[in-house]
C-alpha cells in the first residue's frame, strides 16, 4: 500500500464516540492512508478501545502518552507519520 495521506487522531476521555469516529474514517473510498490514534493519558476505556480497533485494520498505529494535550499529541506523531 502507498500511503498517500496520514491521518492524526488525539484522544482524551473518547470511550463513547472513538469506535463511531474510526468507523467514520475506514468507510471513506480513499483507502491510501494511515490513522494514527493518540491517547494522551484518558483515565476512561480510550487506550483499551484504541488497542482493539488497531487490531481490526493494519493502517491504523495507536501511540499512547501521559497527558499532554491534543497539540503535543499532533507534534508527536507528525514526526512518525510516513506520509
């Protein structure tokens, strides 16, 4: 696959909407992409949620962080996106 597109999720206390927005994502007709999830310290489910939608699709990378907020989590990951 020729990752065309890097998508940057962060996700703090998103237990309740995280499947629905990832599902959102993987329904598009552009598939030539990489979804990365950022969770930044949520005290929710979110890290364990995220652990089991990356294991559904192999263009999705979940990242976990203490607490930073949505900015250093973008930062972060822009570094390892390959596109």
């Amino acid at each position: 696959m020729n990752i065309l597109l890097s998508i940057i999720i962060p996700c703090y206390k998103a237990e309740n909407v995280l499947e629905r927005c990832v599902e959102s994502i993987l329904r598009q007709t552009f598939k030539d992409f990489e979804l990365i999830l950022v969770e930044d310290g949520s005290i929710d489910g979110t890290g364990r949620i995220a652990e089991k939608i990356a294991k559904q699709d192999n263009r999705l990378l979940v990242i976990h962080q203490q607490n930073a907020g949505a900015m250093k989590a973008r930062l972060r990951t822009w570094v390892l996106s390959t596109s």
